[in-house]
C-alpha cells in the first residue's frame, strides 16, 4: 500500500494537507480570526484565497453550516462579551474594540443574538472605576499541562535588549499595532490557568488583533494531551514527555522581527544573535514611551530595507540578507501575517540569498506555526541525538525524528529543554575542579 499522494496525511495536523477538501476554509478561518472581515469584503477574502465569492460561501455552508459573515461576526460578539465581563471599557469602546464599525450595529447583533442588550450582559460586581488610561486587562485561557517557567527560560536568553524583557516571572515587550504602539506586559495565573494580559488604552482599537497574537505568542491553542500521547510512544522521548510535560512551541509578535533574528543566528551563539539584534534596534527602531527598561520598537521592513545594518557590526553578506528579506516583505512577496500553506512560504524563504533549511525550519516552526517544521540541521538537536560520542548528519537526524510527526516541533522543543538541563547541572561540577586548580 502506498499513501495516498492527493491528500497526504502524513502531513501535520492544521496544514492545508492535512485537512483535505477543507483546506480553503480552515484557511479563510485564520484570515478571519486574524480580522480579514474587519476590515474587509467577502470578495476580497476570496481573491486572497483563489476562488470566488460564491464558492467561498458554498464551502462555508457545506463545512460549518453558517456565512463568512456569520463567523466573523460570531468571533467579534465573544469577544465583545469578553470585554464587557473583564474590562472598564464602556459600551461605546466595547462595540470598536471587538471589530464593530458602528454602535447600532453593534448593540442590535448583541440583541438578536443574546436577547437583551450589551448593558445587560456585563457582570457589576467585576466592574471597577479605574482612571482614565489605565491598562486593560484580559484573561486567557490555556489548557492544562502549561510549563510557564520553562517557557520563559527558553525566551530570556533570546530577548531583544530594549524591545522586550522578562523578569518577575512576567513577559513584557514594546508593540506597535496600526497606529497605535506601547508596551504589553502578560502573566501566568496557574489558578484559573489563564495568562493575564495587560495591555496600554491606546491599544484599545486594536485590542482583538493584539490578544490573537498573545495567543500566537504563548502557543495557547495547543492541545497537549494530544501531542505529549503521541510523543510518548517513543522510547527516547519519553522520559521527556514526563520531566517537561506542558511543553509549548513559542510564536512570535512579529514574522519579521523573528525572521531577521533567526539570520543573525546564523553561525552565533544565542547571546551573540540577541546582542546584534538589539543593536539593531537601537539604531533603527522607533523609540517608545516606557518608564521600565525598555525604550525601541523593533525596525519594521521599510526601514530595514535601505538600512546600512551592516554598520553594527555584521558581516556584508548578513546584511544583505537582512535586507533582501525586508525588500521581500515590504512588497508583499513574503507575507508572515498572512495564512499560507507551509511549502510555498518555505521556497520564498530559501530563494533569498543566505537563507538555507535551518533557519526556513526556525521560521516555518514559530512563525508559520507548523507543528511539524523540524530544524534537522540544529547541533543541539544532533548532540541530543547522538550515539557512541558521534554526532549524526542531518538527514540521520531527520530519518530518526520521522516516527514523531506531526509533532516533531514540540518533539524538538522538549529535547531543547533536555539539553539546557543537562547545560545547567553540569555547570557546577566543571567550575569546582577550576577553582581547586586554580587554589593549587
């Protein structure tokens, strides 16, 4: 028997392959829970998709019995609900944060679907009189296991001095969203296993595209039963599954920013790529207001693609690549926020000079979010791997990984962390001998 070649089930679960037939809805799903109708038309949603308006709708009635509309307009009453039951924001705010072009609209969808109206629906007891200005804050929630720690201890290292810190057990960065920017601050609350997100008011117009990315961020949609129960059939993962049960794969706030720091990591360590990115920074981002320690945006494309990078200290070909990159986002050749199916995005990366398959693998993992993108190349994951004190090419590596799928990212996410804890345990016993040398 031979798998079938059209639908291609050993691809990972959320790809258009994966889901057969129902690949144009699942992706016209994310284009709407990332605001394609917000600001949009059906027909412009189609077009962005490669079919027509009226197939479109037929896919939606055939696959989810309900319009594009009709699920747009679903996403944007929750979140609607979500605001009034968690926020100070008033009715007015709460209609145009959650994607409302006007209140009427607003207040008779409210109605026709709750059966009262939006006043009606806020909780009192959880409404407090704040001042104006002060931060939103939202709840969000997670599904159990979730190794908050480890994550933070997986993107300390890799923060970007100036745009985004971690420290009191809490992740804070600098953000700019439409035309709006400041500094967001998210937190773990085991209790209610939520992650509390505390936002600036300026944000509040652009409040439901800045949560979806949070979500991005934190991995938040992740079913671990699902993929720690697959992990676990293999032997060499299993011990891992156990020790770093709750494992997430990190996304990012921005594609761009994450694919500019994977080509400084090229041939660096991790200390290395996170201190060119802060020059980087430094010198070509916009400052923002923040009484903390962090003062930049990061350099969007346009910026980035005339920049002189290379004046921080990288190499020439570095630099160029960097802003190769940038020329290709900026003229919407390499589109990061934009639902895509992993191989094309995956050609237009290698196509850019000094971008090969580890770092289209790093991008492809955290920032298409592809489940099963698997960087076989990475020495961390070769040294994990390694037999007999030798460490194997990366096609052995990929050839050992393959039982994993589609999960082989959270599979290299948790020998990721078994490495950086045998790095932690060994550190101790090599420094006291030194000292005692050094005594001697």
């Amino acid at each position: 028997l031979r798998p079938c070649l059209r639908c291609r089930p050993e691809s990972s679960p959320g790809t258009p392959a994966w889901l057969g037939t129902s690949a144009t809805v699942s992706r016209a799903l994310r284009y709407i829970r990332e605001g394609a109708l917000d600001r949009g038309s059906v027909d412009e949603l189609a077009t962005r998709l490669g079919v027509g308006a009226r197939q479109l709708r037929r896919l939606f009635a055939t696959h989810l019995g309900a319009s594009p509309i009709s699920v747009a307009q679903t996403r944007r009453l929750h979140f609607a609900v979500k605001l009034l039951d968690e926020t100070h924001l008033d009715i007015t705010q709460v209609a145009f944060a959650s994607g409302f072009s006007s209140i009427r609209r607003f207040n008779a969808a409210v109605k026709e679907t709750y059966g009262r109206p939006p006043s009606a629906l806020r909780r009192q007891p959880r409404v407090r009189s704040t001042a104006s200005g002060a931060p939103l804050v939202l709840r969000l929630a997670y599904r159990e296991p979730f190794d908050w720690s480890a994550l933070l201890a997986y993107l300390q290292p890799r923060c970007i001095p100036g745009v985004e810190e971690i420290a009191d057990g809490r992740y804070r960065r600098t953000v700019s969203v439409d035309d709006a920017s400041g500094v967001i601050e998210v937190a773990c609350r085991p209790e209610s296993s939520q992650l509390e997100l505390r936002a600036p008011a300026d944000l509040v117009s652009s409040l439901i595209d800045t949560t979806e990315r949070v979500r991005r961020l934190f991995d938040l949609r992740a079913d671990p039963a699902e993929i720690q129960g697959h992990l676990a059939r293999d032997p060499r993962l299993r011990g891992c599954v156990r020790r770093f049960g709750g494992v997430r794969v990190p996304g990012v706030w921005s594609g761009f920013e994450f694919a500019v720091r994977a080509v400084l990591g090229q041939q660096v360590s991790v200390v290395g790529a996170t201190t060119l990115a802060g020059r980087i920074a430094e010198r070509f981002g916009q400052p923002v207001e923040d009484r903390g320690g962090l003062s930049r945006l990061f350099p969007t494309p346009e910026v980035l693609a005339t920049a002189e990078v290379e004046t921080i200290g990288l190499p020439q070909r570095r630099a160029e690549t960097i802003r190769a990159l940038a020329v290709a986002v900026r003229d919407r050749g390499l589109d990061f926020n934009a639902p895509t199916q992993p191989e094309p995005a995956r050609e237009s990366l290698v196509a850019l000079p000094g971008i090969g398959p580890w770092t289209t693998e790093l991008i492809a993992l955290r920032v298409l979010r592809e489940p099963d993108a698997f960087p076989a190349g990475d020495l961390a994951l070769r040294k994990a791997l390694a037999t007999d004190d030798r460490l194997p090419t990366a096609n052995q590596v990929a050839d050992r990984a393959s039982p994993w799928s589609p999960w082989r990212g959270y599979a290299a996410m948790l020998l990721w962390q078994e490495q950086a804890a045998q790095a932690g345990r060994s550190k101790p016993a090599r420094s006291q001998p030194a000292r005692r040398r050094a005594r001697a």
